[in-house]
C-alpha cells in the first residue's frame, strides 16, 4: 500500500482548503460519485466564502441539520419537507421530467406517501370511514403518448381531507383513509369516487422548516390537490398532483409544486354520472386524462411508513 501523501505541502490559507479537499478525493473508483463529490465541494465552499459566515453561525447551521434529522420519523419526513420548501424538489423534478414528449407533467411525491395502499374497485370511495366532505367524483383515461389507452394501468392515489390532514398526521382517520390504488380497465379508463380536499398548510410547529418560513415571512399554505403514482409495465412511472384550488392558491404554493397541465376546474353535477351507479347527486367532478412516456417503471421510496401516534 502506498502511504506517500497526495499534497505536497499545508494549509496555509483559506485559498489552500478547496484544491486540498478535491485533490484528496481525486481516487473515487466510481466515476458519478467522484462528479457529484467535486462539485459538491467546489460549490459549497464558494457558498461559505461569499456569505463568510461567523463560527456562531456556522454551529447554527450545523444544528439545523441536526434538527432535520431529530424531526424524521415513520409519520413525518422533514428533509423531505425542507427541500420541497426551498424549491430543491421542484427544481430536481423538472430536470428529470420536462414534460416534452407529451406525457402529463409531473409534480412533487411530497412527504406523505406511504405505498402500500389497499386496491379499490373501479368507482369505490377510497374514504375509509364517514369523512364528511363534498364528494368529488374523478374519471378519465391512462394513455401512451400516441394517444392509445393502457389498459390495467395502476392509479396510487392519497390526499388530505377537507381538514388538510392527511390520515397519517390525525389519529381520529382510520389507517389508509382516503389512500387507494385504481386499475385501469380495458379501455385505459378509471374511476375514482373522494371526497374534495383541502389546502393546508406544510406542518410548522416541527424544528427547523416552520421557523425557517416565519422567518422569511412566508404562507406556509399548499393548493388543495390529490396526489398520484401512475404506472404500467414499459412506461415511465409518472409522480404528479392534480389541483383543484384558485389560480391564487396555486401561485403562492410553498412548495412551487402547481403547473398549468395539472390544474383541473371542478364541475358540480345534479345528475347521476355513469360509472358511478352507487353515488347520489350532488357532487363534484373532474376529467382528466394522464398520458406516460415508454421507459421502465420505476417506484419512489415512501418517505414515511406510519401514522403519528
């Protein structure tokens, strides 16, 4: 093994410590993670050299990280929030789905999925107990982006209720309240029976986001919007919200998630809607169609795994 050093003197300065620091990485066998490391580096310490942070604000910021982690647990997934809040989730979203080829814009998974969620029947409400709302019935097709129905295409689908809770956040909602998956049927068509949700606001009385947000003297309010995993063998999975809020509601998002193609206007029916026999009028409806790229399924790591106790 070879012990001779890689630098050929000390840190003399603060000009010394970037080019010291990447020259001691420079072996990284695999070659992503000696780019992602390097660059990390270089921009990170650009950052501390513009904003020259005292050492009373530089342990600050240590024990913000520190709270992130503190603030993790099965119900509630805080690094998830604080990137969603300053745009990281947002920007990492777009660059790896632009939307050009056709296919539905995506939008943020968020902190609140779980996965696992119990299949409901083609119009069966994914409300778990008798949550009162305004029951909103959702129909429309999965399509490929020549236009053709994908048939058992499957629909992953949670939101908040008209609480702005989502069930893991609230005792008083049954496990897997208003979470279900839907399967599309031979004509790529859905149905799917909800309440309307609400918006709501990111939750702020967990260290460090909600101080973060005061601080800025920010809205800590989300759009009211239901979430979606969308997939089907030889597509690329599709991770979106449809939104169902004012144009107001959307542009002061905190987390920057709303986009025109994924903003839908509710309709209020006084008449029966097929495919949904077991529904009494009135209701609120919507139509939208999600159309998928080719490309491999591929399914996000749920943030969290269970309800707050």
């Amino acid at each position: 093994m070879d012990t001779s050093s890689k630098h050929d003197h000390l840190i003399a300065n603060e000009s010394d410590v970037t080019p010291y620091v990447l020259k001691a990485m420079e072996d990284t066998t695999d070659p992503r993670l000696r780019q992602i490391m390097a660059a990390m580096v270089r921009h990170l310490h650009a950052f501390f050299i513009e904003v020259r942070p005292t050492e009373q604000e530089y342990e600050a910021g240590l024990q913000f990280l520190n709270d992130i982690g503190k603030a993790t647990n099965a119900a509630h997934n805080e690094a998830v929030l604080f990137c969603d809040v300053i745009g990281l989730s947002t920007l990492v979203d777009l660059i790896n789905n632009d939307g050009m080829q056709g296919e539905t814009m995506s939008a943020l998974l968020g902190p609140f999925y779980r996965g696992s969620a119990p299949d409901c029947a083609p119009g069966e409400s994914m409300a778990r107990n008798d949550t009162v709302g305004e029951p909103l019935l959702m129909s429309g097709r999965v399509l490929d982006t020549a236009g053709q129905p994908i048939a058992g295409a499957r629909l992953d689908v949670w939101q908040a209720d008209p609480k702005g809770l989502y069930e893991n956040q609230d005792p008083d909602q049954p496990d897997y309240n208003l979470r279900a998956v839907y399967t599309t049927d031979g004509a790529g068509r859905y149905h799917l029976h909800t309440i309307r949700p609400a918006g709501y606001p990111v939750p702020t009385h967990t260290s460090p986001t909600g101080p973060l947000l005061a601080a800025q003297n920010r809205s800590p309010m989300r759009p009211a919007h239901i979430h979606f995993i969308v997939s089907a063998p030889a597509h690329k999975t599709l991770i979106t919200q449809i939104f169902v809020d004012t144009k107001a509601a959307m542009l002061d998002d905190v987390v920057f998630g709303a986009k025109e193609q994924i903003a839908v206007a509710l309709q209020t029916s006084e008449l029966p809607l097929p495919g949904f026999p077991a529904v009494e009028p009135p209701f609120m409806t919507c139509q939208y169609d999600f159309v998928l790229k080719p490309g491999t399924p591929n399914f996000p790591l749920p943030p969290i795994s269970g309800k707050a106790a």
